[in-house]
C-alpha cells in the first residue's frame, strides 16, 4: 500500500514540475514571434488618437496625404469644417 502511495506522489510532483516549466517559458518575456508576414501596419486616428489596422481603417485623402480613421464619426468630425466658436 506504502508503494502505490509513493509512486501516487513522485508522479504528481513530476507531473507538476513538468507544467511549471511550460508556464516558466511562455512567462520568459520574449515577445511572441508571428509568422512573417502576418503583422500588419497600425496607423492613428487623428481625431481620437486610436490605433486602427490599415485593412480596416476608413481613409480620406486631404492635401495629398492619406489620413486614416477608426470610425465614419471620427473621420465626419474631421471633414466638419470648423464653425464659430
């Protein structure tokens, strides 16, 4: 009975020490690596400051420069021409 109950705990403290050392190396604070290709430009919004993916930003071309928005209200804002204060 003693033996089972040995063997029962030398397996879990394995069993343990081996998961341990996996969440050790996912914490090591490398930075993950992507696949090449897979990282994708990030612009701002000029009107609220969010990062937005080139891929799904809504843009307006003013004065021969791209600006790109994260949302219709933000790049509506933008276009508004600026009333009386």
């Amino acid at each position: 009975m003693w033996r089972w109950i040995f063997f029962f705990v030398v397996i879990t403290l394995i069993a343990r020490w081996l998961f341990r050392s996996d969440k050790k190396k996912m914490r090591s604070g490398r930075p993950y690596k992507r696949p090449p290709g897979s990282v994708e430009e990030m612009k701002k919004d000029p009107v609220c400051g969010t990062y937005v993916p080139v891929s799904q930003a809504l843009t307006v071309n003013a004065d021969g420069q791209i600006h790109y928005f994260c949302s219709a209200a933000c790049r509506d804002r933008y276009l508004r021409p600026a009333g009386p204060k």
